[in-house]
C-alpha cells in the first residue's frame, strides 16, 4: 500500500489516498509534483515517464479511455472525500473510510488495515486520539470486530512504523450502523 501526501506549513501532514495493487498515482495536471509518495507496507512501484505513457495512450486508443475513465473516477473520489471531511462525525468518517478500504480490498466483511491510526488520523482530517476513541467504541458497540494480530507481530504489537495492524471483521455491520440500524458483530 501507498499512501500520497503532503506537508503543510505548519507541519501538518495531510493525505490524499491509499493506494493497493493496481492502482495509478503521480499523475499530475503541470509538471511539478503536489504530493509525495511513501509506502505503507510492501509494495513493488512502477515509475512510467508522462511522454512514454502519452506515447502509449496515442498508439492505443483502449489505453487513452482507460486513463480517461480512470481520471474521472479519481476525481469522483476526491469530491466525496472532501465532502466526508467537510462534515460527519468521526464515526462516520471511519465507518466510510472502513468500507472503502473493504471495496478497495475486494473483500466482503473484513479489512487489512496496514496504515497507522495516525495515517488514518491523517487522512481523515482527526487527531489519533479520536480515531483510537472511535475505534474502541465501534468494537465495544459491536460494529466492527477488531483482531490486533498480524503476521510476524505479536498481539497489539506495533512494527517499527507504529502501525498495529488491525484486522476489522463484519464491516458490513458498518452499513446497518450508519442507517442508524442495530447490528452486531456475532
């Protein structure tokens, strides 16, 4: 996974997406770059050069639309981030954070969380404190299931990044919770 962002005058970190396997990033409208890249967790990266990729997109037109209709489905997402961040409770925000990490995953009811809870702090325009208070109500409320384990980490272990690794089952019930329906995670 890799995350993109950037660093405001002030120190603050601000990320724009988490990027999984298959996903394209770096494209910029000018030629200089507005954000950063740094990885999550392991990743392999492929580095196209604009003029090569334009090239590619000239001689196959299946490629150009491709780029075209990825483009507008990054901007879909944009807005809506910047909506969720615009407003919405914290819960809210994570609950929509958590399924879209599940659809960006391809995985029904569970997710891998490779970020920090800073990274999603991060993201989501929240401090850490606030998203760990949100996440312990979620799992004692019964809307997620969290297993702090991962390979290679022993329990509620952090790695050398800091990030826990959290493991949220029954995301579905997220949904439910956020229509205001009871669910638990049983």
């Amino acid at each position: 996974m890799v995350r993109t962002c950037r660093f405001l005058n002030d120190g603050r970190r601000q990320i724009d997406a988490f990027h999984a396997a298959g996903d394209v990033f770096g494209i910029e409208a000018g030629d200089g770059h507005r954000l950063g890249a740094e990885t999550v967790s392991e990743c392999y990266v492929i580095a196209y050069r604009r003029r090569g990729l334009e090239a590619m997109m000239f001689q196959d037109d299946r490629l150009g639309r491709w780029f075209f209709s990825y483009a507008l489905a990054m901007l879909a997402r944009a807005r809506e981030h910047s909506l969720l961040l615009e407003r919405g409770t914290a819960a809210q925000k994570i609950s929509v954070f958590l399924l879209e990490i599940e659809t960006q995953q391809g995985r029904a009811k569970s997710v891998d969380l490779a970020m920090s809870r800073q990274d999603i702090a991060d993201y989501l325009g929240l401090t850490i404190e606030t998203v760990s208070r949100t996440l312990s109500q979620m799992e004692r409320d019964g809307t997620i299931r969290a297993d702090h384990r991962s390979a290679g980490h022993s329990e509620g272990s952090p790695d050398a990044t800091g990030a826990e690794f959290l493991t949220c089952d029954c995301v579905t019930g997220l949904r439910s919770a956020m229509a205001s329906q009871p669910c638990r995670c049983d």
